[in-house]
C-alpha cells in the first residue's frame, strides 16, 4: 500500500533588506587594525595591515582553522585572523607581506576582538611597488615557488627568478641583490657586486 504524501505550502510576505547594510556587507570598508578593534560584534570589515605570524592548519574532530596575526603599519596593535574550513586554502602571502583581508567578520571572546572568515573572504597583497638591496641570508625552496631573506626581510619569488642569481636553486654565501617588489612579491632581481658600488661612493 502506498503511503499518502502531504506537501505543504506556505506563502511568505516580502520582506525590507536595507540596501546599505547590503551594500555594506558586500563591499566593506578597509579599516585599519586600530579602527577593526574597536567595531562591534558580527560587523563585516576587510582590515589592511602587516602579516607578522602564519599558524599550520589546526585540525579538530569538527573544524579545521588556520590564524593570522595581522599588526597595524605602525607595529602598535594587532589581530588575530582566523581562516576557518575551506578558508584555509587560502593562499597565504609571505610574512611581513603588506596585506589585506576581506570580508571578515568581527567576534569577540573573553574581552579579545578576532576576525572569523566567511564565504567571502580573501586575501589581497598589496600593489604597492618598492625596491630592496642587500645580500641574500636564507632560502627555503617550494615546488613553484621559493622565499629569500634579504637584509632581514622576507620575500617570495617564482623559482625560475630565483635560479637567475642562484644556479640549481642551491643556496651561497656573498651573494648580493637588488631588484623591485610588489608588496613582499619579488618581481625583479638581479646580482651585483658591492665592491663596485662603494668605489663608485
């Protein structure tokens, strides 16, 4: 025998979305990290700042999340960014890497202001372009891609750039570059030879 099925119907009303908080949620406001420490709870912001630390992916039976300590450009505060779920897949720039972080809404524990992702967030390393010179101290090879210190600072580059200054990506002592960035992002780099430089002074 077959069972009877009952659908149901219901007809909602309409309902009044203000088209600021719409517009608002979609397209927060950069902020700084001082102004975001002061916002209320569940508000949407993208915050601008400097990337100071990056955890590993932290794994629950239920969750997995990864943090971001982001510090204002002046050093004076910082926040804690937690990427949650698909978020941490999130490709994440280079620490001291001038960044933004979209779409992250504001949450509060204990008294402490931290940012949880959303389905919207993201990262944006900023475009701003600047040059650097010094010897290169440390490198740490990845499969497309590689990190170098130069004069304390750290930097992100394309493998094949890296090998331009250093053959077979293996790592020597004395070798001095200079080259052009955008944010922490190396874009240009070439060797050259200090002791021309200071003659030359």
């Amino acid at each position: 025998m077959l069972k009877e099925q009952v659908i149901l119907v219901f007809q909602c009303g309409k309902f009044h979305m203000d088209p600021k908080k719409l517009k608002d949620y979609l397209n927060p406001k950069t902020e700084s990290v001082d102004d975001v420490l002061k916002s209320p709870e569940k508000r949407t912001v993208s915050v601008k700042g400097i990337l100071k630390k990056v955890s590993e992916v932290i794994e629950s039976p239920n969750s997995k999340r990864r943090e971001l300590k982001i510090e204002s450009m002046e050093g004076s505060m910082s926040v804690v960014c937690k990427l949650w779920g698909d978020s941490t897949n999130i490709d994440v720039p280079p620490v001291d890497t001038i960044l933004t972080a979209e779409h992250m809404e504001v949450s509060q524990y204990k008294g402490t202001i931290y940012l949880n992702s959303s389905v919207l967030s993201s990262l944006k390393e900023t475009k701003e372009e600047s040059l650097f010179e010094g010897e290169i101290e440390a490198i740490e090879i990845q499969e497309t891609y590689s990190f170098v210190i130069v004069n304390s600072k750290t930097m992100k580059l394309p493998n094949d750039l890296l090998e331009t200054v250093l053959p077979n990506k293996l790592f020597q002592e004395g070798v001095f570059v200079r080259g052009k960035c955008t944010g922490m992002t190396i874009t240009e780099m070439k060797k050259f030879n200090p002791a021309k430089k200071n003659k030359k002074d």
